[in-house]
C-alpha cells in the first residue's frame, strides 16, 4: 500500500504523496456543497449532490459528461471510464471513522482515515500499490469529507 496524506487549507483539500507531490485536490465552494469541484492537474470536475439529502454524487467533466456516480444508498460506485467499472465500499468501526473501496473481486484498493487534531483534521490515505485512477480516489475523498462533516 502507498499512503498519502491530505492537507486541508481554506477552501481546498490537497492529496499529497509520499514526497509531498500534489496527486490532486478538492475545491470547494463558498456555500456547502454548492460549486465543489475536484482539480486533477490542469482538469476541473463538477461535483453535484444526488438523491435523498444529496447523498449520493455525481462527477462530471468539464464537457458535462458523467463521469463517476457514487449510489450512497447501495454503497456502489461506478466509473465511466472506456469501460464501466463498477466498485463497493464499506465503512469499518464506529470510533475510527475508516471507508473502505474495494473492485468487483473483493480486493481493497483504497482506505480513508482521519484524525482530529485542535482545530484540524488530518486525513491519511492507503491506496493499493497498483491503483491509480486518480479521479476515483478523489472523488471517493470528497465523498468522505461530505460524510464526516455532515455525521
């Protein structure tokens, strides 16, 4: 597993990798919710709330195109990519607060973990060695921001 950390600054949430490379970062809105995009270089993705109190998500690209849907009522997340891929997630322990993404064959690819420090929240992030859709992993980071920080 590689880990990475994120660093939460005003109005943003940057994914560091172990050389303190920025993989991409959360952009949010000034308004809870509203306007949340995921930043991926020189690529922008719109972030929009879907379903009962906005639960679930959807992403889109910078052409309106959806790319990624996360269903939070049957813990499934779909990406659009040259095939749709299809993966689950599971939250663990009622105390450490840890999401888990596993792919369609069990295996874990990514665990979200967080701890509060005063007046700062620290975010530590496991990813499978051979994993590396970026877009997945933030969105499924923005994901886990929005649950926290409403629960």
């Amino acid at each position: 597993m590689k880990f990475f950390k994120a660093n939460e600054s005003s109005g943003s949430l940057q994914l560091l990798n172990e050389k303190e490379e920025r993989m991409g970062e959360l952009l949010f809105g000034f308004i809870g919710g509203l306007n949340d995009r995921i930043k991926i270089g020189d690529e922008v993705y719109a972030i929009k709330g879907t379903g009962f109190l906005w639960m679930g998500t959807n992403i889109f690209d910078a052409y309106g195109r959806l790319v990624l849907k996360i269903d939070a009522s049957k813990s499934r997340i779909f990406y659009y990519g040259e095939t749709t891929e299809i993966y689950t997630y599971q939250y663990k322990g009622w105390l450490s607060k840890t999401l888990n993404l596993y792919n369609w064959e069990d295996q874990l690819l990514v665990s979200l973990h967080h701890k509060q420090k005063f007046l700062k929240t620290i975010y530590t992030v496991e990813i499978d060695e051979d994993f590396n859709n970026s877009i997945i992993i933030l969105s499924f980071l923005s994901f886990y921001h929005t649950w926290l920080s409403s629960g």
